[in-house]
C-alpha cells in the first residue's frame, strides 16, 4: 500500500496587496507591533503571537500579561537593529513592561526574554539565554556532554558574563536540565538570587544552597541527562495523518489566519503556511512541489517535530519546485513550511505530493 498526501493551491501573493502605513501599528492581545516595512504582517500574526505568550507565561507558572505589554519593533534587517552585531533580536525591560526589536515577527527567543522580563526579571546571561533557548526551542538544547568540557565551558560562560551566540544550545542544557530536575518553581527562585554580573563563586554557591546538591554533582548529572520534557507550538493544530490515502486543497492568501510571515529569505519576501503531517509508518517518501511556473516558484522547508521526545531528523530538508526528493522518514510527526515569494497579482497554485513508494 502506498500512502499519498497532496495539498494543493496554495497562494500567498495577496500579503503584499495590503501595504501598511509608514510607522504602522499592529495589536494582538499581548504585543504591540511596530513598523515602517513595507510589507503588512500575514493573518496568524496574532494568534501565532499570543499562543507563544501563553505559553511562556503557563512554562513559568505566571498569569497572562496585561494587554500591549511588550511593544515590538519589526524591522527590515540586522543593520537597524541597536541590540549589537551578530544578533537577530534583543528584548529588555521596560517602565511600562518589555521591549523586543528583532528582524522577525513573533521571534519567541526574544519572547521568553520578555516573559522573563515581565515576571521574575533579569539574571546572569547564562540564565536569561538558556532559559530563552530552552523555553523557545530556538535554538534546541544541545545533547548530552562530556562532563569535564561542560564544566570547564559553563563555568567560563558564568566568570566572563557573555554567551556566544553558537553556544545557545548548551546554556539551554544547563537551564533545561536544571528546570527538569528541581522544577521551575526552584528555579525561579534561584534565578531572583542570582544577580547580572554575579561572580563565579557568588553563582556556585547559590547553586548549591538552593538545590541541595553539590556544584560538580550537578554538573555532572546536567550534562548526562536526557532531555524528558519537549514542546513544539508549530506543529501543533489541524495534523494531516497519511495514511493509505489523504488529499487535501489549500487556497489561503496571506490575509489568512493560517499564514505566518512575511520572512525575508535571501532578498525575497515570502509568506508561510505551516503544515503538521503525521506518518503513520516507516518507508521510502517522495516529495514533489508543482507550481505553474513564473515569477513565484514555491520553496518547502521540512523538519521533524519535537513531539513529546527528540526530533527526526530528515535527510532533505528542502523542496523546490518540480524536482523529485526520495527520503526514508520513521514514523512520527513531521513539519512542511510552505514557503510562497509576495509578488504582484495571483501565485499559481502549489501541488505539494508526499508519496510512500515503498
């Protein structure tokens, strides 16, 4: 048997029929956007935005934030950004709450930095960065590790007071694997203990005193422990399950709610529709994107969902239009990111085809 999943028309060139007033002002419940772009924000703005909050807020056991409490500034790249080089977003607080500036619109990295801004404050960067990274997912924790390197590592991160940016994932193990194994209650006091620029042996001994276990016994068993807890907000929703056989149409415009963006992909603006896809078994897969051709050829990123465990990682993670991609993929849930450039007029109509050959 052979399971076929195919979505077709898909179109998002209406994102750029509605184009915002300079300085334009966008407001979900949570956050009030901000922006000169040219580009009005896609329909799942809000609901993608305030999803995120929420679940921030109901990660650290807070209750929901008052209305427009974060304002956010889009802008169009990194050299308008004041948060420093290398960086594509910053938050921090504010009188009246937080305030993000990022190049992304719902970039819930810098989310987390406003949930954590809006309730139990600022801390060490190791913290503030590994809880943004892990609460997010954005980056995703690192594996387990080699527990004289991770100690070495992590201790320089505390006594220098910066986290590189490609060391994300490992300050996100020390903050997750901390969280799993005391809870966030812990944590949090913890983190109200731990000042900005906390010195070395300040930051251990609060560690040990505030969990009951010594510094190199933690260290240790945080960088040996498997990650238990994962969540995965975009590939929650309406799941296609392919089974022996599944079709389905699309015809949304960026005005809809299902669609997230507008993205700047390599100087083309895009709209994206997220689509959560469930394989039922193993096998070989094929993947095919057809378009009718011009000046708005589809893209298809795909990746595996952290699904209540680690993510399947597939071979091929991008799809373009009209050429065949076979892979193998285990069962499991799986994220197709449709991904449509904004031009003038109607896109043709997307045809994407996942196939079980074998």
């Amino acid at each position: 048997m052979r399971a076929v999943l195919l979505l077709a028309s898909l179109e998002c060139a209406a994102c750029e029929a509605t184009v915002p007033d300079e300085g334009s002002v966008v407001e979900t419940r949570y956050v009030r956007y901000v922006s000169d772009q040219p580009f009005a924000p896609c329909g799942a703005l809000a609901r993608e935005t305030d999803q995120q909050v929420e679940y921030l807020f109901d990660f650290l056991g807070e209750p929901y934030p008052a209305p427009q409490s974060i304002e956010y500034e889009w802008v169009e790249d990194k050299s308008l950004l004041t948060c420093g080089e290398n960086t594509a977003g910053c938050a921090h607080g504010t009188a009246e709450g937080a305030a993000i500036e990022s190049i992304f619109l719902a970039h819930f990295h810098e989310l987390a930095h406003a949930a954590h801004e809006l309730t139990i404050g600022n801390s060490h960067r190791i913290l503030t960065e590994g809880f943004a990274s892990y609460a997010s997912g954005q980056p995703q924790t690192a594996d387990p590790q080699d527990v004289t390197l991770f100690t070495q590592v992590i201790e320089g991160f505390i006594t220098a007071g910066v986290v590189p940016l490609d060391q994300y994932p490992l300050v996100a193990r020390f903050v997750g694997m901390t969280i799993e194994r005391h809870g966030i209650a812990a944590f949090k006091a913890f983190w109200r203990k731990v000042p900005r620029n906390v010195q070395l042996d300040e930051f251990r001994a609060t560690y040990e005193t505030s969990f009951g276990v010594s510094w190199s016994d933690a260290l240790a068993g945080i960088a040996a422990r498997e990650q238990t807890s994962f969540s995965d907000l975009s590939c929650e929703g309406d799941v296609q399950v392919v089974g022996d056989s599944l079709k389905r149409t699309f015809s949304e415009a960026c005005e809809d709610e299902e669609v997230t963006g507008p993205l700047r992909n390599f100087g083309v603006v895009k709209g994206e529709l997220p689509v959560p896809i469930e394989l039922t078994s193993e096998g070989m897969y094929r993947f095919r994107l057809n378009s009718g051709g011009g000046p708005t050829e589809p893209v298809a990123g795909f990746r595996g969902c952290r699904d209540g465990g680690p993510a399947p990682v597939p071979a091929v993670t991008l799809f373009v239009s009209n050429e065949d991609v076979v892979q193998y993929l285990g069962p499991g849930r799986y994220l197709l990111n449709i991904y449509v450039p904004l031009v003038p007029g109607d896109s043709p109509p997307i045809d994407v085809l996942v196939e079980r050959i074998q």
